[in-house]
C-alpha cells in the first residue's frame, strides 16, 4: 500500500533505507529469484543455530544442509547429486565461498529449524557461505494444511529461491530415488547444475 514501510520479518530492527550506505538490498537475480545478502541487523541466539564445522571441506558443486534430523538430505543427495554437510555449515579448505541448500521437512518443526538457519546466515555469522536457497520436502502426501502453507510462505522469503519436492510413495518403499524422481525433483537438479556452473553468490 502506498505510504507504507516494508518492514522485513528476518530482521529485529527496521529495514535500512535506500539511503544507507552500509544496506544490503534484496537484488533480482539472473534467474528470476530474489538475492539476499546477510544483514546484520538479524539476530539468533546462539543456542538455536545449526552449529559450523570444526573441520575444513574439499570438493565443488553444492552442499546439502538438513535443517534437522530426518530432513532428505541422503535422499537428495543419491537422486540429484551434491554433497551432505552433515547438519552443520561447512567451512572451505582454502578460503572462498562454499554454495549451500538448506533442506527441511514440510512439518512445522522443519519449517521453523530452517528459518532459524536462515536468520543464522542473515546475522552474517557465516561470511563464506553461499546460499543457493531452501528444498522443502513433504512429509505427507497431499496439500499443506493452510497454516503449514502460511508458514512456508514465511520463511522461503528469507532464501534467495525454493523449491519443493513432493511426496513419493517409492521412496517410503525404499525403492531407488534415482529411478523415481518427480518433476520437480528433475527441475531443482538442473537449475543447481546450472548456479553451480555459473558461480552465482548470494552470500557475499
């Protein structure tokens, strides 16, 4: 509405206005997502944080990061490729920037973990970190109850993009989810191929 400030939920105070020159805006990218930088005017308790890794990682591509336990990352990660950070941000070998999906279940304690992971990157905690976005992957078949739609609403606006996979009964069998994979699933693999490809950074 006009005359009204926007006011972002992920920060504790006010957005900076245009005028600041220490603001990082929110930028479209050349994919069509919205690019966040970290800010730090975000806050979370250290005691709610995915904690970081105390060892140095090797390898390119990206990084699956489970915003808790249970979240598909192991399935993620046999069906589309990528790297498991094991629940913890990864830090590089040699400096640089690591690029980084966070993964959460449909439920509301997923949603929720993985707005306290996008709040710890917002703070600018985590400078090396590229986050690619958030994979929300259902957790029951069928339509999200209104308030779990609302929720997820939420908290994809703290990621530069999202995407969602749905529920597969073969999965649940404990067939191969490389030989059963959604469209969606597909879609997701081909645009990280292509970010990763690419170098674009949304954490810096």
């Amino acid at each position: 509405m006009q005359g009204e400030t926007y006011r972002n939920p992920w920060l504790s105070e006010p957005a900076a206005t245009p005028s600041d020159a220490t603001a990082t805006p929110e930028i479209a990218s050349a994919h069509g997502a919205i690019e966040l930088r970290p800010q730090p005017g975000a806050v979370v308790r250290p005691d709610t944080g995915l904690q970081v890794s105390a060892y140095p990682v090797q390898g390119g591509g990206w990084w699956w990061l489970g915003a808790h336990g249970g979240a598909g990352v192991s399935t993620l990660q046999q069906a589309a490729g990528g790297q498991d950070a094991s629940r913890v941000w990864p830090i590089p070998s040699q400096g640089g920037a690591l690029q980084v999906v966070v993964v959460c279940r449909s439920t509301a304690h997923g949603l929720t973990m993985a707005q306290t992971a996008a709040r710890q990157w917002a703070s600018g905690a985590l400078p090396w970190i590229d986050l690619l976005g958030l994979v929300v992957v259902a957790d029951a078949p069928g339509s999200l109850p209104r308030p779990l739609r609302d929720l997820r609403h939420l908290v994809e606006g703290g990621y530069p993009r999202s995407w969602t996979v749905p529920w597969v009964d073969a999965w649940r069998l404990g067939e191969p989810s490389t030989t059963h994979q959604p469209r969606q699933l597909a879609s997701m693999t081909r645009e990280l191929a292509s970010l990763t490809r690419t170098g674009i950074h949304h954490g810096r």
